[in-house]
C-alpha cells in the first residue's frame, strides 16, 4: 500500500515525538512492505514565526493531498496574550484541522506492565484497563454561537453557547456503538441531564440511536459522577460516549489512570481529512530536552494505520510493540521507577521500532 501522510510536528517537543511517531511507521513500511510517503509542514507557533499565521496555505495544501494527517502538538502559554485568541493556534490552526471530523477516539489503556505505577491504588486498577472515551469534536461549547467577550466601561460579559442538532448526536453515538459491537458490548452515555438542555436531547437521542444495537448494553451517567467513577471504579466503563466538554476532561482524567498524559494516543474521524494525535499538549517547559515521552504519539501512528488505512495487523505490531518494551522495563522519565531502564525520547523510538522488525 502506498500511504501519504502529512507530518505537523507544530510546537515545543512536537518535533521530538514526531520524529519517533514517523520512525515506528516507516519501520512498519519496511517491516510490512507499504511505501510511505511522509510531507512535513509547519503549523502552530512555529509557523507564526517562519511565515507569520498558525495554519499557513501551505500546510493546507499538504493536508488536502494527504491521506491522512500525522499532527503533533501546539501552543506557548507565554505567548499567548500576544495574538487575539482566533489566531490562537489552538483555534485557528487545531479545530480547523478537526473540520468535519466530528468523532473523536481516545483510548485510555493501562499496561499490566505500568499498573503498579498508576497514582490509582493498584486494587483498582488490578492488572491493566482498556477504556475508550468516544468524544464529539465539532459540536457543543466549543463551537457554539454566539460566542465572545462584550465590553461596556468597566464591565465585560463573556459567552460561549452550548448547543447540539439531532443529526450532531446520532452520528457520534453510532461510532461509539459500532466501536463496542468490537470490544465489551457496554456503552456508557455521559452528559448533565440534570442542569443543560442540550444534554436532555443528548440522552433522548443516545437512547433512540441505541436501540438499533440489541447487542450492545447501554447506561446513561451524569458528567460529575462519571469523574469521580472513572477513578473510584474504571473497570466498569468500556466505551463511554459524550460531548465535547466533557470528553475533553473526562479523557485528560484517564491519563491519571494510565500514568501520564504521555500514553494517550488520539483519532478525529469522520467526514474530513482524518487526524491522529497525541491527547498532550506542547510541554514547552521540557521541550528540546529529549525527556519527552513519545509513545502516545506512537500509538496515534498505530490508530492511523488502522483507522485510515484499515492495516489492522500493522496497527497491532506497533501496540504490541510498545506493550514490549515496557514490559522488558524501558521507560521514559514521566514513567520512569527505580529498576527501570530511564531512557529518553529517542531511546523510547527505538526501543519500539526494535521489537517490530523482530516480529
């Protein structure tokens, strides 16, 4: 197969997982035979600086001939007040990407071999976990109109508007059941029926569209209680289905279970150009130290092989893969215990990329 990939490294240690991401993967090219072809481009606050926007032209271009999208990392708290916030990369440059993309995957997996250092009690998180967190990505607060900052003399008023459509929720909840059709057969529907409007149609159309899965057992849960479950008892969750608010916190919560936010891959899939990266942000305050940890990003490669490009069995290597390395003790500092092998960002990659081409 050949497979074009547009590679966005964006900003602070961006570049140094990237790098490791596009190692395992072509790896799997030589592994597998596939012809990857890899286009890097700027985005995010390197872009800014090269070219003067976030999401230049050019980067455009490179997605649009991409079959998928490979994308790292972008913001600089520090710069943050210096542009308006729609020419914040986080806005202009990441929900543009997520365009049509309107399901967001997030696995929250625990290896048996990281379970111990989980900051959850080992009696609950036992000898490893698996959760999907199904998000919906381009709908609810974060999209809603209106939306901004009103001024008058000394008083201002800020608004965000909370709002999804019939069709927004129905299509979401259909990859979440079809995704526990695959895995458990339990969905789990999180919302605040209790408080918003907009949840109260969430659950009236969650529960519509589960009817057609007989198969699949369906539980509703209220957003503040399934934070506190989440952690109080995870192994009764297998896919939990929500908007996007919550799935933004509610899987930033999962890295806790997982050890750090630097296990968690992510997929935006949809009707758009489909994009795969890693739940953490830019880390500027480790950037360029090569302590980075890049295995989220390296299963977000995994995530592309299977959801792009249905390679099933090349996703699979690379998960198993990692599931190695750390079971044979390498670890990077985030993860890292006394009798581990510390190593950095680039020692992760290849530690990974090894135990791929040994099969």
């Amino acid at each position: 197969m050949n497979m074009k990939i547009a590679v966005l490294p964006g900003d602070g240690i961006g570049p140094e997982i990237m790098a490791e991401g596009c190692k395992v993967l072509c790896k799997i090219g030589e592994t597998f035979g596939h012809t990857i072809e890899l286009e890097e481009a700027l985005v995010g606050w390197t872009a800014i600086d090269a070219v003067g926007e976030a999401f230049p032209d050019a980067t455009q271009e490179a997605c649009d001939h991409a079959n998928a999208v490979f994308f790292g990392c972008v913001g600089n708290p520090e710069r943050d007040m210096t542009v308006p916030q729609q020419e914040r990369p986080e806005r202009c440059a990441v929900l543009r990407l997520r365009t049509g993309n309107y399901a967001n995957l997030r696995p929250a997996i625990v290896y048996g071999a990281l379970a111990g250092q989980s900051v959850v009690k080992p009696e609950i998180i036992g000898d490893g976990l698996d959760i999907l967190i199904v998000r919906e990505l381009t709908g609810g607060l974060y999209y809603g109109q209106p939306r901004g900052v009103t001024r008058e003399g000394d008083s201002a008023r800020g608004v965000d508007t909370l709002s999804y459509t019939t069709e927004e929720i129905v299509r979401v909840s259909r990859v979440a059941f079809e995704a526990a059709q695959r895995r458990s057969k339990k969905v789990c529907s999180v919302d605040k029926v209790n408080m918003l409007a907009s949840s109260q149609l969430w659950r009236e159309v969650v529960t519509k569209v589960g009817e057609n899965y007989p198969d699949v057992e369906l539980t509703h849960m209220l957003a503040d209680r399934a934070c506190m479950e989440l952690i109080r008892d995870p192994h009764q969750f297998d896919v939990i289905v929500t908007g996007n608010l919550f799935g933004d916190m509610l899987s930033d919560e999962a890295a806790v279970l997982a050890g750090s936010l630097g296990m968690l891959p992510s997929a935006a899939i949809g009707d758009g150009k489909p994009m795969f990266e890693p739940i953490h942000g830019s880390a500027p305050d480790i950037a360029g130290q090569g302590i980075a940890n890049p295995i989220a990003t390296i299963l977000s490669g995994a995530m592309m092989l299977r959801h792009a490009f249905g390679l099933d069995a090349e996703a699979q290597a690379i998960e198993r893969a990692v599931e190695s390395a750390l079971g044979d003790g390498f670890r990077t500092p985030d993860i890292h215990v006394p009798g581990t092998d510390k190593v950095n960002t680039q020692g992760m990659g290849d530690a990974i990329a090894e135990r791929i081409a040994q099969g």
